[in-house]
C-alpha cells in the first residue's frame, strides 16, 4: 500500500474517507443524515453508489444521486439470484485501499457479506465505518471501527424536514392568499415521514464496566476515554439509540447509578468531563 505523500492527517487537516453505499442494501431516506454523520468523521472524498440502476426500485435512489453529488456505479445481475452489486463494491474498495491516499472508509449496507472486506481494510490500517440497519448481522458490525445505525440517522432527518414546506409556503404567501390555502394542501402531506423510533432500555452493565476500566484510583474516568472504550467493544454503541445526542446526557439522567463533574484543565480555559459510579 502507497503511504500518503505527508503521513497521518495533520492537525489542520481532516481525514480523507471513501464513501460506499450498497444500493441494495440501503434506503435513500438517510442519506442526508447519513453524509452530515460522515463529515463528522472527515471529508467523503469518494461517494460512490452501486447496484442496477435500470431497475424500477432504484427511481428513488437516482433523484438523491445528483443533489449529493454521488457517482453511480451501474452493474447489471448476471444471473438471478445472485448479487452481482457486492463483487463491484468490494472489488472497488480494495483498488481506493492500495492507493493510499484514504484514511477511511464507510461501508454503506447492512449485508454480513462486507465483514471481511472492513476486517481487510482495517488490517491496512483504515479506519472502517459501518452504516446500516438494526437487522445488521453482528459481524459485520463487529468487523468496523465505529457502526452507525441508520436509524437514528432517520429520526434525526424527520427533526429538520419541516424546514422545506416553510418555504414554499412563504414563496407561495406572494402569490396572493388563494394560492397560498392551495400551496398548503400540498405540504400537508410531510406527515408521511418515517416516525421517530422509540429509546432502547439503558445498558447500565455495559456503561458501569465502561466507567471501571478507565476510571483512576478514586474511581472518576475521564468521559472521552469511557467513550473511547464503549466504541472498542462495542463498535454500534450510540446514546442516540437511547434518546440522547450526547454520553454525558445519558449518564446525567441516571443518578442514581453514576456521578458527573467538571474539572478545569490544567493549563487551559476550558473545563473538562469526568464520571464515576454513584454509592
């Protein structure tokens, strides 16, 4: 593998990703959600789609292709029955991998036939993100460096689509009141979004060994370093999935089994995070 012109990614400079999505294996209602997740993380360098575009199930797909600039990759079944999608993926990903100039890649699907294509490339030294569906084989999960639900990706989405009708009602307002009554029956339909899911039960076990392993000798652990630890065993760990955007906010709502405080950082202005179990 060619090793980037100037190494590891500077302070200044953001991580180069490669951005994969199996069409067959994943929903156009994410992808907003989905590619805002990813610039978390760096910049999607590469965003490739792949799967049979000259079929009927993929009309929704090919009108989000050019509002987020997604190079299609068209691959027509061979034979039925048999996927011919996730051979061009894989096959495409190893080629992006040996030119070295990515620091990650994001694998769009929730088919276990990836797993060992994220082990692989975590083996080169890429940091692999997984993106897919609760129905994800744990494996494949397992196999990532980070895996991100999608649907958590989709609740977040239903909060800022009411911004698109706002608009077209103001635009609508001055064409007189009687096109405006008009133009609100067609909004009205958004209602048609995806609902949000409901919270998953806290995993206070997992969160209290969480808490153990980087905690000090009086029992407080720096927060950044419980989550660091939280991503290492479990790779799908996300407070989203528990109805916070944030760790802190989780544990803040259990009082009764954990114990926050802020601490100045020694040598600087801003303060710091730190957690321990309660009693």
């Amino acid at each position: 593998m060619k090793p980037r012109p100037n190494g590891k990614p500077g302070e200044d400079e953001q991580r180069r990703l490669a951005v994969l999505i199996d069409a067959d294996n994943a929903q156009p209602v994410v992808i907003e959600g989905l590619l805002a997740e990813v610039a978390k993380f760096g910049v999607a360098s590469v965003k490739r789609i792949y799967g049979d575009f000259t079929s009927p199930r993929m009309t929704q797909w090919k009108a989000r292709l050019l509002e987020h600039s997604i190079t299609p990759v068209q691959q027509f079944a061979y034979t039925s029955g048999k996927n011919a999608t996730d051979s061009s993926l894989i096959i495409d990903a190893m080629d992006l991998m040996y030119t070295g100039r990515f620091d990650g890649m994001c694998l769009v699907s929730s088919d276990s036939d990836f797993t060992r294509l994220a082990q692989r490339l975590r083996e080169e030294g890429l940091t692999v993100y997984g993106f897919g569906e609760r129905k994800t084989p744990d494996a494949f999960v397992q196999a990532c460096d980070k895996f991100i639900y999608t649907e958590v990706l989709r609740a977040e989405a239903v909060v800022a689509s009411p911004r698109a009708p706002a608009k077209a009602t103001k635009k609508a307002a001055k064409k007189g009141a009687g096109r405006n009554e008009a133009s609100s029956q067609v909004v009205a339909p958004a209602a048609a979004t995806p609902a949000k899911a409901a919270p998953l039960p806290l995993p206070i076990d997992l969160l209290r060994q969480a808490i153990e392993e980087a905690s000090d000798d009086e029992g407080w652990a720096a927060m950044g370093a419980v989550g660091n630890y939280l991503n290492k065993i479990r790779p799908d760990f996300d407070p989203r999935l528990y109805g916070k955007k944030k760790l802190s906010d989780l544990l803040r709502q259990q009082p009764r089994h954990f114990a926050l405080e802020e601490r100045a950082v020694q040598g600087g202005t801003g303060k710091a995070l730190y957690v321990r179990l309660a009693g």
